[in-house]
C-alpha cells in the first residue's frame, strides 16, 4: 500500500541544509500532502539508497548536495546529458515507471535573477572552480558572455572548466586585481560562515557593473557589503537557492510552487 508522497534532501554533512525549509513551507502554502525531508547519506551508502529509494512508489526524488553531486551521476539515467555538460547533478526524479533520471537545477536557479540582462558579449569574472562554478559558467556560455576572467586556487581546474564550456578567457589566482567587469560571482566558498573571507578590491568595476554571491551563510557577505559601499547591483545566494528549489519542487510534486511568497519565505530563511 502507498503512502503520502515524499521528495528529500541528501548529503554528508546535512543539517545545515535549508531545502526542507523552503520545500515545506511551498507544500503548506499549496496545501499540498507531500513531505520534504532532510537524509543524511554519506558516500559509501550512496549506491544502496538510490537503489532502495527506486523501489519506493512514495518518493519523489531527492536534491543532492556536498559530497555526492558528481558520483549520483553514475546511479541515475540521464536524459538531458548533464554529465557531458554541467558534470554535475544537484536534483534526482523518480518517474511512473520506476526509472530515476538526474539534472540540474543549480545553472537556472542561477541564472533567473540576470534573466532580464543582456550579458550577450559582455565581459564576466567568476571566483571558484568546484561544483557551483560548473553550473555558473554552463549558464553564462549560454548567456553567450564574452571574455571571462577565473579568479580560482587551483588554477589547472579552472582551465579545465573555461575549455569545457567553450568560453574565451584567463585564469588568475586569487591576489590578482579584477578586470573592469559587467558581472562578478562568487561562486567558491570563500565568504562563507567558517571559511576564509573572500578579499577582492572592487574599484576596477564599472559604476554599473553587478557584483552575485552565491554564498547565503552569511547572506550578507563581506564582498556583498563591499559592493553595497560602492553603490553597485547586488544578488545574494537566497536567490539561487530559491531559484534552484522552484524548478525541484515543480519535478517533485507536478506543481509550481505559490506566487507571491518570496518575501515571506526570504524572512524564514533569514530569520
Ligand atoms: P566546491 O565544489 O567544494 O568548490 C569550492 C570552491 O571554493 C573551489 O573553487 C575551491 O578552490 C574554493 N575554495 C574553497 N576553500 C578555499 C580556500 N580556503 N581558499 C581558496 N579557495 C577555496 O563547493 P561548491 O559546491 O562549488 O560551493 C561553493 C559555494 O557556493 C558554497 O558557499 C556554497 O554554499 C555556494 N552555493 C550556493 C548555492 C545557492 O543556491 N546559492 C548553490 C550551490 C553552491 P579549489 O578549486 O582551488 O579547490
């Protein structure tokens, strides 16, 4: 017999993770009868939940966070290609038939709040490599941007990323001065609560350039704060992170999630 449908969160740490949060409070709002819960699976038990959560009629999917958004892509059937293009998949779907396909949900829910720009041509810096930065730069090639500077630590993996994504650009490491961009992102984990602070002199930006930290722990960062001083166009991690929910929640439960409450939800999640 059946149950009330339900979708989670996984990963190794996962207390941290906000999507129960944001998936519940969409549940309630639509007063839907799912659940959204929050599992904690670590690497080695990976493979075994995916195949017991396969043959569960109840469950949805999953979102899929640190450490298992590239090695999920080996358990999954993948559809929209996305190991040979983002390389990563933060969104698992079970469908009628029992089969469980993977995406990403991270490269839009990115990319929303800059839905109205033209960024076609425009000249871009991101800081970071890892997981996150995949899903920027997929994003930003197909915003069709133009030269992108990789502020990153580990320079040879983020060479790696400019080539995969067929972007014209340069790598430089972190003390490097920033070229005169239309778009900064932070897309590594520097800024974040527990990690070394993100230290970037802003006045090579234009007056109008836009300067989006993925980082939403804090929400208001150091580098946002910065941006602020200089009375440039800030986007905060929140938005992302809702972004990326929406388009989960919809997949999950076969509806999008209520107009209108962003206000509201932003004041739980910064409360
Ligand atoms: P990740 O795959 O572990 O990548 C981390 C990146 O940060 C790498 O480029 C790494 O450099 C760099 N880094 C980490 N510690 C560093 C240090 N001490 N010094 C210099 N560089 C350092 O993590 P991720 O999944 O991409 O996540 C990155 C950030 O994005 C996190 O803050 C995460 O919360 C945030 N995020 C936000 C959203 C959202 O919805 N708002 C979604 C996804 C991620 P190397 O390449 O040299 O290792």
């Amino acid at each position: 017999m059946s149950g009330p449908s339900y979708a989670e969160v996984i990963g190794d740490p996962i207390a941290q993770s906000k999507s129960p949060l944001i998936h519940k409070f969409w549940l309630d709002a639509l007063g839907l009868a799912g659940d959204y819960r929050r599992s904690h699976v670590t690497p080695d038990a990976l493979a075994a939940f995916v195949e017991q959560r396969r043959a569960d009629p109840d469950w949805r999917g999953c979102n899929v966070t640190i450490p298992h958004k590239v090695a999920v892509m080996d358990l999954v059937d993948d559809p929209g290609n996305i190991r040979g293009t983002i390389g990563a998949m933060n969104t698992i779907v079970r469908q009628p038939d029992g089969s469980v396909i993977g995406t990403n949900t991270d490269a839009a829910g990115f990319y929303a709040p800059l839905a109205d720009l033209d960024l076609e041509g425009a000249p871009v810096a991101v800081v970071g490599a890892g997981g996150a930065a995949r899903a920027v730069l997929f994003a930003l090639a197909r915003a069709g941007v133009g030269h992108v500077t990789i502020l990153n630590r580990s320079p040879l993996k983020a060479m790696g990323l400019l080539a995969t994504f067929g972007l014209n650009g340069e790598v430089v490491g972190l003390d490097s001065s920033l070229p005169p961009v239309s778009l900064l992102v932070n897309s590594s984990s520097l800024g974040m609560t527990g990690q070394p602070p993100l230290d970037l002199d802003l006045s090579p930006l234009p007056d109008d350039a836009i300067v989006y930290d993925l980082v939403y722990a804090p929400l208001q960062t150091e580098l946002l704060g910065a941006a602020e001083a200089r009375g440039l166009d800030t986007v905060d991690g929140l938005d992302m992170l809702i972004g990326q929910a929406a388009l989960a929640f919809e997949l999950f439960f076969d509806a999008p999630p209520p107009e209108g409450r962003d206000d509201e939800l932003r004041g739980l999640l910064t409360a």
